[in-house]
C-alpha cells in the first residue's frame, strides 16, 4: 500500500527520534494556530472581529479531492460558503465521531443558521477509506456532511495546506492505526481561517464559534 506521507517513514525503534521531531512541530504549529485565535478572541472582546494580522492566511490553500460520487471537489467548489473542516479517518475509534457527531449537534443547537455553513470531513487513510466508505460514514450522523478523500499525493497537498498532522501507526497483526490532529478548523466563505475547534473545549465555546462562522 502506497504510504499517504510518502516522505515519512513507518514508525520503528530507529526512526523514534525523527518522529519525536516531526510531532513537535506539528504540535508546535497546531498550537501556534490555537494561540492565535485565543488572542483574537481576547483581543475582541469575546467576539473575533479584529484578527492578528495573518491570521485569515495561517493555513488554507487549493486542493483537489474526490467525493463519494466521484465528482471532483476542491477549494473553488467550496468557496461562497463558510465551512468546518475536519481530518481524520473511518476506522478512528473515538476523536472522529466524537467530533463529527458534536457538530451535527451544533448545528442543530443552531436552528435555521445552521445550515449556512457547510461541514467538511477529510479522510486522510486512502489505504483503506473509498470515496464509497468515506459517503457512507459521514451519512452515519444525521446531518449533511461532505465526505472527500483522494490519492496519496492530493492528501498530502491538502495536509500541508492545512498543516495537519497524520501518522500511521503500526498495531499487532500488521495492521494500523492513525495519529492525526483533533482541531476542527473554521474556514469563511473566502476560505480564510476564522477560528479553529479544540477537541477538548467546552460546547457552549464551540457553539458560539459556529454561530460567528455563520455570520460570515
């Protein structure tokens, strides 16, 4: 099976350390962007009108990836209308449909505006995720979500547009699971970041998130 991070090796005794490497900076940039948007918040009073300068452009980009009906999405598909954008796999056990099932409870919390944003899952397992798999997992949660996933090198694009981290991890029977980061980014209509959704912040925060992602 054709490695999704060709340019990383399967995790071993001695690439431990490279590994260690490479997961600090992507915590490190994944946290960068979370300060970010703490100091926007702050800045503004609660409410992110004001933002830091750069930080529409912190991450974002064009990307090219297949839906389940085989249709072609990118950036330009999406543009027009605010979107949550989401990475992570069908096989995941636990952050994935904890996270995809909280924002179809959002979005219903949300009423009528919730529909003015879309909600976008990104398998980044093609070894194991179809267009097919990916439509049928997120047809799982009760609300519209769009499902895309593509070849080695589309993810790899799209990963490093959005700098996500993903890892295979080696399990017992010589199969694998996937480290991939748990942030939930919001995107406006012109696919500038506006915030980002951690994993572990409370519902009324993210709720609220959601509500100005709206608005925009």
């Amino acid at each position: 099976m054709t490695d999704p991070y060709p340019d990383i090796e399967e995790e071993t005794e001695g690439s431990a350390e490279g590994l260690r490497t490479f997961r600090l900076i992507a915590i490190l940039a994944i946290a960068l962007v979370a300060g970010i948007a703490l100091l926007a918040w702050l800045g503004g009073g609660g409410h992110r009108d004001q933002q830091p300068a750069g930080y529409p452009d912190a991450l974002g980009g064009p990307f090219e990836l297949t839906a389940p009906d085989g249709s072609t999405v990118t950036d330009k598909t999406l543009a027009g209308k605010p979107f949550a954008i989401f990475f992570g796999f069908t096989r995941c056990p636990d952050v994935c449909p904890t996270t995809l099932s909280r924002l179809a409870q959002l979005r219903k919390r949300m009423g009528a505006d919730g529909d003015r944003f879309a909600i976008v899952f990104v398998s980044v397992d093609p070894g194991h995720d179809t267009p097919q798999d990916v439509g049928r997992y997120v047809g799982l949660f009760g609300t519209p979500i769009i499902g895309l996933t593509g070849t080695a090198g589309q993810l790899a694009q799209i990963v490093k547009a959005y700098r996500v981290y993903y890892r295979k991890v080696p399990v017992e029977g010589g199969d694998y699971t996937i480290d991939h980061t748990a942030g939930v980014y919001l995107m406006d209509r012109a696919g500038k970041l506006q915030s980002v959704i951690e994993y572990d912040e409370g519902a009324d925060v993210s709720l609220a998130k959601l509500k100005r992602l709206a608005g925009r």
